[in-house]
C-alpha cells in the first residue's frame, strides 16, 4: 500500500506506538506496585489517615482517578494530534471519507 510507506504514515505509526507505549508501561507500573503494595505491605495499607480512611483507600481511588485521566490525555492527543494528521494524509492520498 502507498499509504503505508509513505514517511508520513510511518511517522504517525511510530509516534502512536511510542505514546500508547510509554502510557501502557506507566499504568502497569503503577498497578503491580499497588498490587505488590496490597500483597506484601498490608500494613502500610491499613494506616489510618482520616477516620475510616486508609492508605489503601486512597492509593485506590488514586488508581481510578490516574486511569480516567489517562483516558481523557489519550482522548485529546488522539483527537488534536493524530486524527488531524490522519485527515491530512488521506486528503493527500485522495482518500474520500464518507
């Protein structure tokens, strides 16, 4: 396929797996160290910091805040940086979308 060689679809390929790369390895980090965290330091999880809530609590609402706004950075970048750019490379392909 041309497109597909062409330099600037390649470019866009490498960027897209470079971002969805780094951003994968981040969150898995982060995960298995809360896991291991949950598995092996149960009682740095059980501290209390405010009442009924813990350190465990909050590394895991953490985790849900982290993977929303994970998803809304990869949202935006995929919308206002690789979408123009996939439009831009079909139009110069001649591409019609419909």
């Amino acid at each position: 396929m041309a497109i597909q060689a062409s330099p600037q679809f390649v470019a866009l390929r490498r960027r897209h797996r470079r971002v969805t790369f780094l951003t994968l390895t981040a969150f898995s980090c982060w995960f298995m160290a809360y896991v291991l965290f949950v598995d092996y330091a149960p009682g740095i999880m059980t501290i209390q910091l405010l009442g009924k809530i813990n350190v465990g609590l909050v590394l895991g609402i953490v985790q849900i805040v982290g993977v929303l706004t994970g998803s809304f950075l990869y949202y935006h970048f995929a919308k206002h940086v690789i979408d123009p750019q996939i439009d831009e490379i079909r139009r110069q392909a001649g591409v019609v979308q419909g």
